[in-house]
C-alpha cells in the first residue's frame, strides 16, 4: 500500500533522460536521430538494453509469437489480471528518439519509482514494447498490438515482407535465437487496463503551455496501395501515343488527390510518402509505380466521405495505365473511456499539474487495446510538434511529468480488486 | 584485295545470331532480357566471351582508361589511322538482347567475313565497346564514346558514383584487375571513319518493310536532375499549412511538364524515368525528392524551346519547397556526312538491300565519333519499335542483312589510302 504522490515523488528524472539518450544511441544516425527499424539488429539491440534495465529490477522478461516484449511487476494477487503500459522501441528510417520508446521508459521508471516507495501492487504490471508500431518497414504497422488484441490474424502478419523480400515471420525466428531463454506468452491475454504514454508529436501542448495531455480518442485513419501499370518504352524512339508510362499517371494522381483532399479548416490529414518506380532509369519509360495513401480525419463520416473519392482520382488520372486501389488500413475514430479519461484527469490535477483534453492525431498502440480493455493515454509535449523527424525533442522536465502521472495512475489501477 | 560483295557473302547468320544468344545468358533475366549494367561483374564476363572470340579470329585485344575495349584486326600499311566499328554491350537493368550488342557483334562478323574471304585491310580494324552508353548505373551515360572523342574531360567521369555510392574510379581498377595483361591505349587517338550498327529502337523500318536504315543524323538531348526539398514531418499529425511535401511538389512538377511538353505531331520526346524519395515511408511526409527529365527533339530551335521551359514549370510548382535544376547532358541534334550516308546507301543497294533513310532518335556513341572522324550509322527492324525492355526483339536474316552492309562499307573505308 501506498499514498498518493508517495511514488510520483521517487520518479527520477535525470534516469528517465539518461535512459532516453542510452536507447538513442542504439541506431543512432548522424544527424543525431535513430534508425531502429522493426525487428532489425538495432531493435534486438534496444530490447537487450531494456531487458538489462529490467533484470536489475527483478522484473521479468517474456515475449509471445508476434515478438512483443512483456516486463513484468509482479502483484500480490496472482489471481487478478495484469495492468498493462507501454509503447514501442522501433523507429523511422529516420525517426528521433522519444517516439514510442517515452512510453516504455515511463514506464519502467514509474515500476522504479515503485520498487522506490516500497509499493507493490495487487495486480501484475506489464511493460510492453509492440511489434512493429511504424509500420516503415513492414507495412502496414502496429503489428504486436494488433496481434494481441485480435484484430489481425497472426497468420496474415507472418509473410509479410520488406523491401529487401525479407518476411516477418524469418525475422521472428532471428529474434527469437537472440533470445533463446525467453519465456513464452500466447499471442493475447486479459488485461486489466491500458494506459500508454507517448509524445504529442502534434503543436498543441507546447502551444498552450501544458506539461501534460489527456487523451480523448484518436483520428481515424485509412491507407492505400496505389499500384499502376504501364509499359517500359525507350525514352528517345518511344512517341507519346504509343507510351503508358506509370509515372506519368502517378504523378498526376497524387497531383489530383492533394488537389481534391483538402478542407477550409485544415483538420484532415492527406500525405503520400512512398513511391515506388521500376526500372527507375532516366531513359526508360517507367513501367510500374507504386505509392502509398495515408488518410486520417477524427470525424467518421468525414473521412468515409474523403475515402471515398481516392481509387476515382486514380482512375480517373491512369490515362493509357491500370492502376489498381488497395486498402491497407481503414481504423475508424475512437473514444477513450470517460472514466478513463477522468481517472487520467484527475491524478494529473492531484499532482498539482494542469492536464489538457486533446485529441491524437497519430495512431497508437493503444488503438488496439482499447478494442479489448479500458485504455487511456498521456500525452507530453513535443518541440515544435516536430516528429517523424531526426530533430525530434522535449524536456527532460515534461518526460518526468508524464511519468509521475503515470506512476500515479497506474497505482490507482493495479490496486483494484 | 577483294572483289565487291566476296566478304558480305561470307557473313554467316546463325553464327552472328548465335554469338547474341551466348552473350545474353551473361546477366540474363527471367523474362529473357538482360541486366549488364556498365562496369558490373556481368559485363566483365561479356567481355570474357568477347576476347575469347576475338582471339581465336587472332585479333588483338586493348583497352583504355576509360574501360572501353578495342579488338584490332591489322591492317597492311600501319601507318595509316584505322577505322573503327562498334558500339556498347552494358544494358538497362531491364535491356534487351540486342540493344548495343548488335554493333560489337556486327563489326566481330565482318572481320570474320573478311578472314573468311581471305581478304586482308589496307588499314587496321578496330571493334570497339564503348563504356557505359546506357547511363542507368553511371548517370549520363556515353563515358567511353564522350571521353575518347574529347567531350568530356576523364577528371569529371572518374568520380561519379552509382546509387550504391561505387564510383566510376573505382569500378574501373576492378576492370583492370580482371584484365591485368591487356595493352594500353591513350583515351583518344586518330580514327579514319567510325561506321556504328545498332537496332533502330523505334518503329519505322519495320512499319515500311526495311532491312536495313541509313541513319541521316541523331536528334538533340537535353537531361537534367531535378532536386527537390521540403521537410519531414508526421503524416498524421502535422496541418497542411505546416507541411513542406517534398513528393506533393515533385508531382506536381512531373504532371504540369507532361501537360506543358507535347506537340501536335509527336516528334517530342519528354520521359521522366526515375524518382527518389527520402525518406519514403508512408507516414512520414517526405523532406527530399529527385527526378530526371529526359527531353529529345530533332530540331535544335524546338529543343531548345521545350529545354527553356522546364526550369520555370518546376519552380512555379515547388509551393513551400525549394527546388533546384540541374542540367546534365545538352547534345544538340546532328546530322551525318553525307559523304557517309551516301556510301552506306549506295552498299546497301549494290547488296540487293532498299535501304531507308531515317533520324535516330536514340542517342549513340557516333554522335561523339563524329565529332572526331567521319562517321555513320547502319539500323536493323527492332520488333514493335519496342527496346530499353526485356522483349526487345529482332530477326536473324536483318541482323545478318545489315552485317554485310557493314561488312562492305569497312572494306571500302579501310582500302583508302
């Protein structure tokens, strides 16, 4: 047992910074962001830090087929489900060093702080670290927590592959032999509670000077492979009549469709980031051209009524091309439980900070663990609102504001019946 | 000495059609092209197959500092410049059979035409296969032919580099490596005519039932690099307002040239072959973009109007992205001696064959040649106008009809005192 605060008070904020910089330079690239990939060398690596972390502090370390990593606290109640927190270590091509990895290191430190105050709780904690959360390299992401909530069949997951045609399911077992002690869990199991701390990556918090966010939900997002088909040609002989250069027509898709997705207010979200060209050669007309959609607006209809223009204004742009339309994604706008909500509000006021409402624009982890158990999320701010991006910062101050709201809430529900 | 029409009889076809078999099975694909990048391993185990040919017709093998390969058939008075016949065996990474082979393969034919009609030149024979024509790895391309004819000074070439950042330099010293006993010869010297063989890569001698084409002259080029940057950003968080969408603007750029660059008789030529992204995932907006526009034209005023357009429609397309221009390869159109076209005409039709007269709108290694020497340029039918692909198609009994008009017109060429 404990009283409130008691373990916000051993939340030590030089560790959680110092932790941060020790993950960063683990596929740390020049320009001093991170390069961490799914189920890379650089991620086993990140996992082996942690779990050194996390040996010292008596948790204990599992994973399951989707390669998710469970540290555990254990409570005093075996009996009771688990609480759960956490996030991903895994990374952009050219990612910064606080996306995901501030949710798995909060909540190490908030189970530190426990282990501090002295507490232990009635329930199990679980720090997770997700498989694949990006989704850069193996598209689309958030495989582990879709896995474990059951909204995707493992069995679909398994062949995917990345650029290289390395699958998921090979990089799996190569996981699995850097760790062959590890205990087993089945892909799945009840959880109690969710809470994820995370940053913003958006301008709001910073903009209106709180340390901390409540979460209401999240935007829905919907994305889409674009695949058009022409014909290699030389580019000297070949007249235009007789071409069906895909990029040509994929170009004037993605004119079209950033032309068309647009709104007065500026709340949906169009991008296209990934294009895909074969041959790829100057003097050859391209025969293929791939690129990807992502699509996100909070409001349901308002992104049904967006999704529902793209494979026209691909058709309609393919000129002398076929271009086929592959939904990848389509996750509709949610809403976090109030009492959740409340629980989250309330603490963060407790601790004397002023907790702001806003809603994620990013997609999370927490997506999924809302399907099957009451979830919740804390934001802290993020500079600029810059993410995705090796220029990625916060304060060490906001981190370890975060983590005390965490601690807090995370006591609170670990020690219901 | 020969009587006319002795060596163009001794041109055997299923050899001459059997050597491009054997040559395309050193980098074949599996849709039956090939991929014989320039300086790539498979171009080295071409050249291998090359020599070994040459030498058992006893010819004498060299090369330069550029890597181009020379294949000598001596003539009887050595103080006269030899004639040169040739053309590339580097491919596309989707090339065809015949596209550059042709020429090495046609010149090797006649040389062994002539040793089988006992006939010996006034003047040396040199076969050549120039570097890197193609420009796909080592952009642009024509190195060989550009540095030998003094276009191009060696200093600029030797630092380039491929994707993979493998320069030039260093790709040739592994040439040299695997030729360590060949002999040397400066980059550049005298050449009496240069004659290049090459399929036509377009659809006109097969539309009017042509064997062989007179090549009048090569339509101009310009190439430029197009770079373009913005900043990376979240995909779903950040407001279009902040957004610098480096892809957005290149699409943009890409779609209002097509729409800018047409003509109503289809003589231009306008190809965009390849773009790269950074960092092309597909929830990050992208912070780089790079495209080449490739544009022909066989007018120099034409060309010249179209290429003064192509920096304005891209800045007036960048939005908030920066974007910068650069031209890479400015070759104005050119047109053969007509002493040249007149003696490959009038051998053709001495053979039997109706020669047709027609521009290449390719570019070729004779368009440096003939900065140097007098030169001129044979075309066979190419299936479908259809080249730079892995279907590129010919006929033996073309491939051999423009052998012996080869054969024929270095015969006269090399007889001249």
């Amino acid at each position: 047992m404990t009283t409130f605060g008691q373990v916000a008070a051993a939340i030590d904020e030089r560790r959680l910074w110092d932790r941060h910089e020790a993950l960063a330079r683990v596929g740390a690239t020049e320009r001093g962001g991170v390069n961490r990939q799914a189920l890379s060398d650089e991620e086993i690596a990140a996992k082996r830090v942690l779990i050194g972390w996390a040996g010292a502090l008596g948790l204990e370390a599992s994973t399951d087929a989707i390669g998710n990593l469970f540290l555990r606290l254990p409570g005093y109640d075996p009996a009771l489900t688990p609480v759960m927190t956490g996030s991903h270590i895994d990374s952009q091509p050219t990612g910064g060093k606080y996306d995901g990895v501030y949710g798995v290191l909060a909540g190490l430190e908030a189970v530190e702080a426990m282990r501090a105050a002295g507490y232990q709780p009635r329930r199990a904690i679980d720090i997770v670290a997700w498989t694949n959360e990006e989704g850069s390299r193996f598209a689309p992401g958030m495989m582990g927590s879709e896995a474990f909530a059951g909204v995707r069949a493992l069995e679909t997951i398994l062949p995917v592959a990345d650029a290289a045609g390395i699958r998921v399911e090979a990089e799996l077992a190569r996981l699995d032999a850097a760790f062959p002690d590890m205990a087993r869990r089945p892909v799945g199991f009840p959880v109690a509670a969710y809470v994820e701390a995370h940053i913003e990556q958006g301008p709001e918090l910073e903009a209106a000077g709180h340390q901390v966010g409540v979460v209401t939900g999240i935007q829905g997002k919907k994305t889409w492979k674009v695949s058009v088909r022409g014909e290699e040609a030389h580019a000297g002989t070949t007249p235009r009549r007789r071409r069906r250069d895909a990029l040509a027509a994929a170009a004037a898709m993605i004119a079209a469709l950033h032309r068309a997705i647009v709104d007065a207010d500026d709340v949906v979200r169009f991008t296209v980031g990934r294009i895909q060209v074969e041959p790829n050669a100057p003097s050859v007309v391209p025969a293929r051209a791939d690129f990807s959609i992502d699509l996100r607006h909070p409001d349901g209809p308002t992104l049904e009524g967006f999704g529902a223009a793209v494979e026209s204004i691909c058709q309609a742009n393919a000129g002398p091309c076929t271009v086929t339309v592959t939904p990848l994604v389509d996750a509709a706008p949610l809403t976090f439980p109030s009492a959740m909500q409340d629980a989250t509000r309330q603490t963060a006021e407790r601790l004397g900070l002023a907790p702001m409402a806003l809603a994620s624009a990013a997609g999370h982890d927490a997506r999924n663990l809302h399907m099957v158990c009451p979830s919740a999320m804390i934001f802290v701010p993020c500079a600029g609102g810059i993410s995705h991006n090796e220029v990625e910062a916060t304060l060490p101050g906001d981190l370890a504001a975060g983590a005390r709201v965490l601690a807090e809430l995370l006591v609170q529900l670990a020690d219901r019946a």
